[in-house]
C-alpha cells in the first residue's frame, strides 16, 4: 500500500493545492463582491448628503433672501412712521397757532363736544369676533373691560 500511497500522495497534493486555490479565489470574489456593496451603500450615502447639503443651502439663500426683502420693507415703514409722525406733529402744532391766532376757532375748540360724539365715545368695544357677530345681530355688548358677553 506504500507503494499505491506515494502515487497518490504527489496527485493529493496537487488536488489540496488546487482546493486551495479554488477557496482563495473564492474568498477573494465574496470580498470583493463585499466590498463593492460598501461601495454602492458609500455612493448612496453621499449622493443622499449632496442633496440634503444641496437642499440646506437653498433653503439658508431662501431665508437670507427674505430676511432681506423684510429688512427693506421695515425700513420703509420706519420711514412711512416718522413721516406721518412728523405730519402729525405739524398738524397739531398748525392746530395750536390757529387756536392762538382765531377766536373763533378757540372757542369751538374749548367748548364741549356734540352729543353725537359723545354717544360715540360712550359705545361699548368691540373687542372680538362674538362681539362682532353680536353688533350684527343686534345684541347687547359688554361695557368695555367687562370681558366678552355669552
């Protein structure tokens, strides 16, 4: 049987050698199958991070924007303000020099308000939509400060 086993033994041989190499080929095409399913979940991941990024970004000049144009618009009713504000401040002191100047006009001025006014005045506030649906039905509202009617 020695003589059957050193034929066998160079062929054995071989064929482990060949087994070998069979695994090790296969090994290495499972890791590279593994690596290249990274890869394909890496590429994902950082297409997915370009967008996202890409999405942010747009969204910060969208905000930048409109803070902008809220900037402006703020300005211009700054302006608008201290327009009517300086106006106003004409007006009244227009008002006074007239009261100064016309007797007239001073003696309206000082004088009491007409009823009518004074029912206006008088009027309770609207102070919320219910009371709104109440003036048009004609209900009664509250006095002022009262808090809403039920």
């Amino acid at each position: 049987m020695n003589a059957i086993a050193a034929r066998l033994a160079p062929i054995a041989l071989r064929a482990a050698a060949i087994a070998l190499v069979v695994l090790a080929i296969a090994a290495g095409w499972f890791y590279v199958k593994s690596l290249r399913a990274e890869l394909v979940d890496a590429q994902n991941t950082a297409r997915t991070a370009q967008e996202t990024v890409g999405r942010r970004d747009a969204t910060i000049a969208d905000l930048q924007h409109k803070e902008r144009e809220h900037a402006k618009a703020l300005a211009q009713l700054d302006a608008k303000r201290a327009g009517i504000a300086a106006s106003l401040a004409q007006s009244e002191t227009d008002f006074e020099a007239l009261k100064h100047e016309n007797e007239a006009l001073r003696a309206w001025a000082d004088g009491a308000l007409p009823d009518d006014v004074v029912r206006l005045y008088g009027r309770p506030a609207i102070t919320g939509a219910d009371e709104y649906l109440a003036m048009r039905a004609r209900r009664a509202l509250h006095a002022a400060g009262d808090g809403t009617a039920h």
